[in-house]
C-alpha cells in the first residue's frame, strides 16, 4: 500500500516574456500567451517596469473550477524580471482519508488540460506532496517511488534524496535534458522535459508550513529553468557558428582550389565569393555575442539560485538537508560556464581566422582586378597604334601611282584597305612586344 493524505501536485511553469532583442510586437505575443493560461476573466496588471518578483493578477491567487467534483485547485501567476512564472496547483479535496498514489495521475491530467499548448516555455518543475497516515510504518521511498510512477512510467527511478520540514524529500529528472539532441532541445522543453520532487511529509502540519515555501520554490525554480535554458541556447548558438564556419572554409576552398590550379576567376564571381563571406562573418559576429550573453545569463541566475537556495535552507531550519539542490551549481559551475567559456575561446580564434581569409580574398581580387585594367591599357595601345597606322598608309595606298614605295609593291596599289590592315596589324605586334619588353 502507498497511501497518502491529500495528495497535492504543483506545476511551475516558466516563459520568457522579453528576451535579446525582443520587439514590443513581440513581447506582447509573448504576454498574450501567457494570459491563455489563465481564464478569460482574470484582471491582469504587468506595468512595464523593472522588477524581481511581482503578482500580476488580482487576487493573486486565481481559484480554477474542475468538472471533477472531487478536486480543488488554483492559479497563481507572477513576473521575475524577464520572465513570467506560473504555478498551477491542484489537490483531492479530503484531508482526512488516504489516498493512492495512482490518485496523482488524476491530478496530473487536470493540470495538463489547463496548460496551453502553445505556450514556448523555458522550463517546468512538478512538485508532488502529501503526509502518511497517523502511525504509518510505509517506507517513504517506497511511496514517493509509486508517486513517481504514476505520472512517469518511462524512466528509471534514480533519485537525490534529502529531508525537508522533518519529511523525506526526492528529485528526479534534473539533469534529463543535457544528453538530448541539439536538434530536439526547443522542442522536448515544452513537452517531455521535466523536473520532478516529491516530498513525503510525516504529519499534516509540516504539509501546511511547505506552503510557506511556494514563492521561494517560484523564484529557485526559476533561476534553474533560465540556467538551463540558456545553456541550450549556447549550444544551438554554437552549432550555428560551427556551420557559419564551415560555409565560409568552402568558400576559400574554392578559390584557393582555383589558384592552385592557375586559373583567373571572374572578378565578378570572386566578388560574389567576398560578399557571401562578408555576410556569414557579420552572421558569425552575432552569434559570438550571443554566446557571451548566454554566459552572462548563466551567471547571474546562478547567483541568485544560490542565494535563494540559502534561503530556503535558513528559513527550514538546521534539521532541513537540501543538499541535493546545490547539486545544480556545481553543475553550472563546473560544466555550463567552463564549457562556455572554452567555446567563445575558440570562436574568437576562428573570426580571426575568417577575417584573414576575407582579406586575402579582397588582397586577391585588388590583384586581379589591377591586372585586368593594365591588359587592357595594353588593349587600348596596341588597337591605338594598329588604326593609326591603317589610317596612315591607307590613303597613300589608294593613290599608289604616285608613290615611289607602292609603284613598287603591286599588292599595295591592288588591295589598298588589306594592305593597309596587314601593315596596321603587324605594327600593333611590334608595339605589343616592345611594351612588355620595356616591362620585363
């Protein structure tokens, strides 16, 4: 038997409502969305002002209808700074009798069908509670493994343990998503990602204090989900640069390929190649900074975790081991910003790379460009002297009688134009090989 009085299941939810470089159209989407959550006649008030943690409807907390008649539950909606947060709490209503823990696969489903699917989240955290029976002698473990079970049947129970408010607390699922694909981070946040804890509780008046800890649970959860959640963006930011790099490696190949092979490109294509390049360079700019940003994030929610976490521990008492919980900034600290770091190390060694490819490829196409002109003065030389001379001897050609030189060469007096081309060409061959001569 796994019974439990009043089983309680809480989902925090967390969605951005601003991020990096956010238009208002934008963050009003974002609101608006988060308002779907919600129902239709909630008042809602978010002013456009800068907090750490503000409710934002009225009354805070928001009393939701089920067609169960056997459940009770409510909303409570909040900002922190950036982000929205939202807690949707539900229950059986009956403290007196146990329950099964199959009875928080119920609750479970009500919750579902009130989140809206649409919604982008950056993270979500399930809580599960409830207190054993007066005298119970059920192993709490045991218990918080059918809790678990009854809501998530495909994965293994492997969990931290710790104690709060004199109950046994589990974590499960902290870590789920740091051996996921890059190509389904966004997509698993908002349907199989997920953090699980259930806490145990001993007796009906440790259950009713945790409700103290609700918006300490907000906040932490919180700064978990935006820690996560921007380290997945660095590596997807990071994927991005990867490629960037790549494209622009074949864009070089190319022209080196040419080279090797003494062939001329088209000034035109070698400015096509610069330009492509030109382009996933400000590409790769970008994406540099928004790896650094993503770092900043990190950073600053780590501290307030860890701040907040501090609180918790001194508002629960000595008796209280949430150990477990600073698991987590040892993992940002050890993996998420070492990682990071490392990453824009080398980013900032491959633009430096890519800036000196583009200008060799510039230096190239200066070189190439200058040579086209001077082959065309050439051009222009050489045609000059060729027509001079045709104008020259054409005329006298015509009237070769009178000429000494032409009486002489009958060809001259009989094809008076040919003749007159021939000797032009001939003088142009004459100025083409005296030019670079002089030029060697």
């Amino acid at each position: 038997m796994s019974d439990l009085i009043y089983p309680t299941v809480d989902l925090f939810l967390y969605a951005l409502k601003t991020s990096l470089n956010t238009t208002d159209a934008e963050t009003q989407k974002n609101q608006a969305a988060f308002l779907e959550q919600l129902p239709s006649d909630t008042q809602f008030y978010d002013p456009d002002i800068e907090t750490e943690y503000l409710e934002i409807t009225h009354p805070p907390q928001i009393n939701f209808i089920s067609q169960n008649k056997t459940l009770e539950g409510y909303y409570y909606a909040v900002r922190l700074n950036d982000t929205y947060g939202l807690q949707i709490d539900c229950s059986i209503n009956n403290q007196t009798e146990t329950q099964p823990a199959k009875s928080f696969a119920i609750l479970k489903t009500e919750i579902e069908q009130k989140v809206n699917k649409e919604l982008t989240i950056i993270g979500k955290t399930w809580l599960l509670s409830g207190w054993l029976p007066e005298n119970s002698s059920q192993n709490h473990e045991d218990i918080a493994k059918d809790c678990y079970y009854a809501l998530f049947k495909d994965t293994y129970w492997q969990p931290d343990k710790g104690t709060f408010l004199d109950g046994k607390v589990f974590e499960v699922g902290r870590s789920q998503y740091i051996n996921q694909s890059l190509k389904n981070a966004t997509s698993s946040l908002n349907s199989n990602e997920y953090d699980v804890i259930i806490t145990i509780y001993n007796n009906r008046e440790s259950a009713e204090k945790s409700a103290e800890f609700y918006k300490d649970w907000m906040g932490l959860f919180c700064y978990r989900s935006k820690i996560s959640w921007a380290y997945w963006q660095s590596r997807l930011v990071k994927e991005s640069l990867l490629n960037h790099y790549k494209q622009i490696e074949e864009n070089r190949k190319i022209t080196n390929q040419s080279n090797s092979r003494q062939e001329k490109q088209n000034i035109t294509t070698s400015r096509k190649i610069l330009n492509n390049i030109d382009n996933i360079l400000q590409q790769y700019t970008i994406d540099l900074l928004n790896l650094s940003f993503q770092k900043q994030i990190i950073e600053i929610n780590l501290s307030n975790y860890q701040l907040r976490l501090a609180l918790i521990q001194e508002k629960a008492g000595q008796n209280n081991q949430l150990d477990f919980l600073e698991k987590f900034s040892a993992l940002a600290n050890k993996k998420y910003l070492p990682q990071i770091t490392k990453d824009i190390e080398n980013m900032q060694l491959g633009l430096q790379l890519l800036e000196d490819t583009i200008n060799a490829t510039r230096s190239r196409i200066e070189a190439e460009k200058s040579e086209r002109e001077h082959n065309f003065q050439e051009l222009v030389a050489v045609a000059g002297a060729s027509i001079a001379t045709i104008s020259l001897v054409r005329e006298p050609a015509k009237d070769c009688n009178k000429d000494i030189f032409f009486k002489q060469v009958r060809f001259f007096c009989d094809y008076p134009f040919s003749s007159s081309f021939i000797v032009g060409i001939i003088v142009g061959f004459v100025v083409l090989w005296l030019r670079k001569r002089w030029r060697s």
